[in-house]
C-alpha cells in the first residue's frame, strides 16, 4: 500500500533548525566583530580630520583651538563628527583624543 505524505516530518524540521543554528554561531560572532573594527576605524578617521582642522587652524594664526574655532559653516569642518561608538562628541583637540577613552582603548591615532 502507498502512503501518500504531505507536509515535512519533525526530523527535517529539526535539521533544518539545527542548520540554521549553526550558520547564526558562526555568522553572529564576525558580525560583531566587524562593527567594532569599523567604528573604530571611523573614530580614528574623525580623529585625523579634527587633527587635520587643529593644524590649518594653527597655521592661520589661531592661538588656542576650540570647538566654535573648528566646527561651523564658516569654520574648518562643517559638522562636528562624533565617536561612532556611543555618538559623543570631541572635546579634546591639542592632541586629539576620543571620547570614549576610558571606555574603548583602541580608538587612538596611529604614531
């Protein structure tokens, strides 16, 4: 006698789930640690245009570098970047420094 099957059995259902399991460990571990990577590269990509802002600013004769002297439509950057890592901005600018220091120790300019 044939038996007629419709539908997937619960054996197939669990391959497939167990599959799915381990396509997500491996798959969810490099994600994050590819979110790190790139916001730390773009707190030190900030960091370089700020430090790129305090040297034209040194060059045109400013004394003392502050925010209202980098940041501004008539200023050296036009929107102030912040970290990427919780979105704080910089206050540190002679030398440039991240926010986030104390938190993050790998977002610090290359020497």
């Amino acid at each position: 006698m044939r038996m007629n099957r419709k539908g997937f059995t619960l054996v197939e259902i669990m391959i497939v789930v167990a599959i799915i399991g381990i396509l997500a460990a491996i798959a969810i571990p490099n994600f994050l640690t590819s979110r790190k990577e790139s916001q730390k590269n773009a707190c030190i990509a900030n960091m370089k245009q700020i430090e790129g802002a305090v040297e034209q600013a040194k060059l045109g004769g400013a004394t003392s570098v502050s925010s209202t002297t980098l940041f501004g439509t008539a200023a050296y950057i036009k929107v102030a970047p912040k970290c990427p890592y919780n979105k704080t901005a910089y206050t540190t600018f002679d030398p440039v420094a991240c926010p986030n220091v104390g938190t993050v120790t790998d977002h610090v300019l290359p020497n």
